[in-house]
C-alpha cells in the first residue's frame, strides 16, 4: 500500500478517449440479459482453432502450446468470476470462503454459463500425500468438440484453455492454485467418453494453510 | 434471391439448423484473442488488423463450407447485389445471429457498405486509452478477413476493410467492401 | 458528512479515488475534509485494509459494512469477487457527532450519522451500484488485474450513486 502515497502521475490526466454522439459506452449496457444470448457453435469454433494454430507457432513443445492457451484463458476466469457473482439474486451473492465453495462454483455456475451445463464430477484426489490436489472431470468438453488434433500433436488437450480459466477463477478469488488438462478417455473408465478430461487443480500451500486454520477456527 | 426471400431464409436456418453456444464465451474468446495479439505485437496495432484480416481469412476458407450446406444455395449468386444480400442476411445471421444493413453502392454495383447497428464481438469492449488505439486499431477487422477468404472459394476476389466503428467514437460502424474481379473457373484457389 | 471513495487493487494498490459530501439534508455534494487532515483519507483508509483482510475469510458478504472507525473517520468496504475493495470513509462534520448523543436515534441519520441502519443501507445501496460500473469495467478484454480505471464515464456512475444514495 505504499504507493498509496506516492505521487501517480497520469492519474489525473483526463481520458483521451472518443464517444459516439449517442454517448452509448461499455457503462449504458445492461449486465443482466433477460435472456442470454447466443451464437453459433462453429463461430466459437472457428475462433477457437485460430486462436490454437496462432498459439502453436514458435513453440518448443506441447507443453509451451498448453502454457499458452492457459495464458489466454486466465483473464476470462477473472472476469467471469465477479460477471457471475454480479448476476447472483442478492442472498446467494458470496464470495467463496473454502476450497469446496469454490469448486462447486466452478463446476455448477462457470460451467454452467460458458457451456450450458455443469461439469460431469469433482473428486479430491486419493492419494493422501496430495491434499491439495482436486479433480473437475468434464465427459466431453465443448471446446475440444470442434478441434481435430494433428497427430503430431496427439498429446495436446486443447482444454488447456478452459483450465486457463479455471485458474483465473482460483487466483482471483484468491485460492491461487495451478490448473492443467489431461485426456483420460483412453483409460478403462473413459471408454465410453473418449474426449474425457480432467482438470487437475492443485493448490498453492498458502490456501492449504488457510483451509486448515479456518477449519479449526 | 430476393432481399426479404434471404432474410426469411436466414432467420429459419438460425432458427432450425444451428447448433448454438452462449454468446459470451465467443466474444470473450474473441476478447482475449485480441488483446494476446495487441500485447504480442507490443501495440502495434497494424500490424494486430493485419493479424486479424489473416485469422479471418482463414477461417473464411473454411467457413464457406457450411455456409454453403446450410443455406442450401448451391446456385451461384446472380450478381454481386445478391451476394451482398446473402452475406448480411443468411451469412451473418446464422454465424452471428446479426443481419447488418446493406447500403450504399456504387453506381456500378461493384462496392457497398455493410453497416453494423450490433456488434457482438464488440460486446464489453472500450479501446485502451492510449491516444492511438482509437485511430490505429480495427478491433473486428477479423470479419474483412472472413468475408475475403469465403468469398474466394466462391471465385470473387473481394476487399474489404471498416471504415468506421462506434469504439472509435464514430456514430456507425461500417465495412467498404468492393469486388475486384470474378475468378476464373479453371484454376483452384491457392491456399496458403 | 464528508466522504473519500478509493478501489483498491490486489496488491493494495489504488485504482481510482473520488472525493464528494452529502447530497442529503441539503448536502451541496461537496467534501468538507479540514485541508490540514485530507492527506489523512489515504493513511486511514491504508490502516482499515489489514482489518478487511481478517474480516473477510470470516464471512463470504460482499458488503463488510463499517469496518473501522478513526476518531472522527468511518470506513466501510465492500469486497468483489475478484478481491478488490471498495473503501469509503466517511466523516460527519465535528459539530453533528458532538450534539448527537445517541447515533441510533438521530434524524437526519444518513447526512450526520455514519453509523445509522439507514446509512449502512444507503452504503449497501452506493456500492452495489458501483459494484455493476465495475463489472462492466473489468469485462473489457483491454482491462488487465490492477489497472487504473480511468474513464470519466465511471467517475461520472460513481459521482451519481453518491448523490442517489449518500
């Protein structure tokens, strides 16, 4: 907060920014619709796989690939999260206080909104030497719906990008934590879903600490 | 096809034939698309309207396609007049669920506006305020790209770039687009 | 009453400040702060943000109501999702607290009276009406975690919920 004090310069400077004669801007629009609109799928798909071949040039790896669309997807988890808490009837407008308030926002609310229906599970992991691990499984995600991976690339789950999101989501509230994709749909419980992904979440250790002394308290 | 036989056709496809998604994961997908490229190209914004025109065109290659089988019009269009018509009523309805207002051609039907009186991708969005992206940037100059790419594979060659845009402060947001030429049947358009 | 309205970033760091009066009670809507203690606003305000962030985890409200009290300065907050903090300060003019002997029973309670069920409505009310400019602020695809708000079209929404509410 030092820099409370500190002397900003810019800060009183007037915006240069230009309106239409109508004055309509970003603050005349209403956050709430009556009813959400929509577009088309492919639309979204179109963008989507620009967005994935812009992402893969100049990459070292499938990693690099997957660190980038993640990088894409952070900012609309942060964004979501005060646009769905925003649109909450007053009493069930809170912010998440644990882990498991947090995740079930995600799974129900985020998932919800962007893709018409909730996750399909959230476990903790069972491993006990990982605590800090959680799981959101989606069956078949809608963003990986429309993408054909190259087989040179067979390793790339492009949900990557939704995890991207999903740990906007975290950091934001913050329960800063560190979310990849994985495809499961080759494993035995997966073959009816061969799209199957888990979202692997894994908490930083400050919000394990937290969860642990809240909890006592 | 007529004008009003398009729009009619538009709104059943939207209606029927659409698989649909909600519309603010698109345009926040399209939101962080751009601002990646307005931070990857340290805001130059040139350079981003070029990357974007690029995006579009090749989405417009593909996106042709399913134009073209779900608005059933295996028939060329007649002239360009009707191309504009389907463009702005099916073509635009059914991706976009908008219908932009064709107007202003030229005596020799070669050029026309589309006017945007909605804007989905531009839900939200306020230009950074950083005395240049108000004048440089063409925040959905994605669509000049799609329009060229699709209406390639039809075999007209076509430009196209806006005019104007409300988030610049102009009271419309316009696109120019103008046919160059028909492309000769013969030689399959190269893809790059 | 007086009021000093900063959002505080995630890093505690200030991202937009706006100073008004009462426009109740025949309030002109301009800040009364004695020039000798304005540069205070941000010091007190500074002190409040430690008492938010142990009052927060105990309850998941937005509105976390009258955090802190200085002397004479009240401070109320209210939290987004995305923990950023809206704080206001408000400062009753010396001469009301002192001939107000019990605060719950005063009048003319949201110019005079910070601690009024009234005023603590009427706060609620000012910031959930910010809390909307907000959104529509952060949902801009330009506007990155900690940046300055610097449209005077939200100044303007800030400014009127002031004189709606406050």
């Amino acid at each position: 907060m030092s820099n409370l004090q500190a002397p900003r310069a810019g800060a009183k400077e007037p915006s240069g920014l230009r309106y239409p004669t109508n004055g309509k801007t970003i603050y005349h629009r209403p956050l709430n619709r009556a009813k959400a609109a929509e577009l088309s799928g492919a639309s979204f798909a179109y963008l989507f796989s620009e967005m994935v071949s812009y992402a893969s040039k100049k990459i070292e790896s499938i990693q690099d690939l997957e660190k980038r669309l993640n990088v894409q997807g952070h900012p609309i988890g942060l964004k979501l999260l005060d646009l769905l808490l925003y649109r909450e009837p007053a009493r069930s407008q809170t912010r998440p206080l644990n882990i498991i308030t947090l995740l079930h926002f995600i799974k129900n609310n985020v998932w919800q909104h962007l893709f018409g229906q909730a996750a399909d599970g959230l476990e903790k992991s069972s491993d006990p030497s990982k605590p800090d691990e959680y799981m959101i499984i989606d069956n078949e995600p809608l963003v990986n719906r429309y993408i054909s991976v190259p087989r040179d690339m067979s390793q790339l789950n492009c949900a990557a990008y939704v995890a991207g999101i999903i740990e906007g989501v975290c950091d934001g509230s913050a329960f800063p934590a560190r979310v990849t994709a994985h495809s499961v749909g080759k494993q035995e419980e997966g073959e009816m879903w061969p799209g199957r992904t888990v979202f692997l979440v894994k908490f930083a250790p400050e919000v394990m600490e937290r969860e642990n002394f809240l909890g006592k308290g | 096809m007529s004008a009003s036989k398009a729009a009619r056709v538009g709104e059943e496809i939207w209606k029927g034939r659409v698989d649909k998604v909600n519309a603010e994961l698109v345009v926040l997908t399209y939101g962080t698309i751009v601002a990646q490229l307005c931070k990857d190209f340290d805001s130059d914004y040139v350079q981003v309207n070029k990357q974007l025109d690029k995006m579009g065109y090749n989405i417009g290659l593909r996106l042709i396609e399913d134009y073209l089988a779900k608005s059933n019009t295996m028939r060329r269009c007649s002239n360009f007049r009707e191309t504009a018509d389907m463009l702005a009523k099916v073509g635009f309805k059914i991706f976009l669920n908008i219908t932009p207002t064709v107007t202003n051609w030229t005596s020799d039907n070669k050029q026309f506006s589309l006017v945007f009186e909605e804007n989905p991708l531009a839900d939200f969005v306020e230009l950074p305020d950083d005395g240049r992206a108000q004048d440089e940037l063409w925040y959905s100059n994605i669509f000049c790209g799609v329009l060229r790419g699709a209406l390639e594979m039809v075999q007209m060659q076509v430009e196209a770039h806006f005019i104007s845009d409300v988030l610049r402060g102009n009271d419309t947001t316009e696109m120019r687009v103008s046919l160059i030429r028909y492309i000769d049947d013969e030689l399959p358009p190269e893809d790059d | 009453m007086s009021y000093y309205f900063v959002i505080v970033g995630t890093e505690d760091n200030p991202l937009f400040e706006y100073e008004f009066g009462t426009s109740k009670a025949g309030g002109d809507g301009q800040a009364r702060f004695p020039e000798q203690a304005r540069h205070m606003n941000q010091f007190i305000v500074h002190s409040s943000l430690d008492i938010v962030e142990e009052v927060q985890w105990g309850t998941g409200q937005m509105y976390l109501k009258c955090v802190d009290r200085f002397y004479n300065n009240y401070v109320s907050c209210f939290l987004t999702g995305g923990n950023v903090k809206f704080m206001l300060l408000h400062q009753p003019p010396s001469s009301s607290v002192s001939s107000t002997s019990n605060p719950r029973s005063s009048t003319s309670t949201i110019a005079t009276n910070p601690m009024s069920p009234q005023t603590e409505e009427a706060v609620r009310a000012f910031m959930l009406e910010i809390y909307e400019s907000w959104v529509k602020t952060i949902m801009n695809p330009f506007y990155r975690v900690n940046m300055e708000v610097r449209s005077p079209i939200f100044r303007q929404r800030v400014a009127a919920a002031g004189r709606k509410y406050l």
